[in-house]
C-alpha cells in the first residue's frame, strides 16, 4: 500500500480557513469544526448580502426622488408614468442623482413628465 503524503496540503488548506475566521468569536476562529462552519455560513450571508444591496439602494433611490418630488406636487408613481409615457429613459438612480446634485435639470426633467401626462 503506497504511504500518502499530504501534510503540507492539509497545513495550506487550514491556514486558508483558519484566515478567513479572522475577527469571529471565540471558538469559531480557532477550532477546525466551528470554523469550518462559520465560513460556510458567512459564505452564504455573503452571497446573499450582495443581492440585498442591490434592493436597499433602488429603495433608498426611490425615496430620494418621491422627496425631491413633493415641492413640484407630484407623486413618484406618476412620474414614474409621466416619463414612460414622454419617452424618456433616465433610470432611478440617474435621477436620484439629479434630484441631489442638479435641481435645475431636475426640474425640467419633472416638467416634461407632467406634459406627458396633460
């Protein structure tokens, strides 16, 4: 039977596990078990997380703009409409950035919908 040889491999492989763990509590940074655990569950909250991102920033985009729109007397919903039916294609991030950085251009953005929608 031929004698396996494989300790460095094992060290290479527990070195890359035990530095993922850096900074997780007590037993789930240094024993093989819990460790091994904690990554595998980070892993996943991970992947997940970087979904959820993309949600929490459409939602915080959307309020940016209903909140810009209040002084102009016009609710998000239909200037969301407004724009479709005016063709115009800005998405809500741009206009989130409109509504902060460019009010003027803002502002003419919301006219254009309102023509639409008269």
């Amino acid at each position: 039977m031929a004698r396996i040889k494989r300790a460095q491999i094992r060290k290479v492989r527990l070195r890359k596990l035990f530095k993922r763990t850096k900074g997780f509590f007590l037993s789930r940074r240094n024993t093989l078990r819990q460790a091994h655990e904690a990554v595998m569950h980070a892993r996943r909250f991970k992947f997940r997380g970087r979904k959820e991102k993309k949600r929490q920033y459409r939602g915080l985009w959307i309020i940016r703009i209903g909140a810009a729109l209040k002084p102009h007397g016009l609710s998000y919903s239909k200037f969301i409409f407004g724009l479709k039916k005016a063709g115009i294609g800005l998405d809500r991030k741009q206009l989130s950035e409109l509504a902060i950085h460019d009010a003027a251009a803002f502002t003419t953005v919301v006219d254009q919908a309102k023509a639409a929608l008269a």
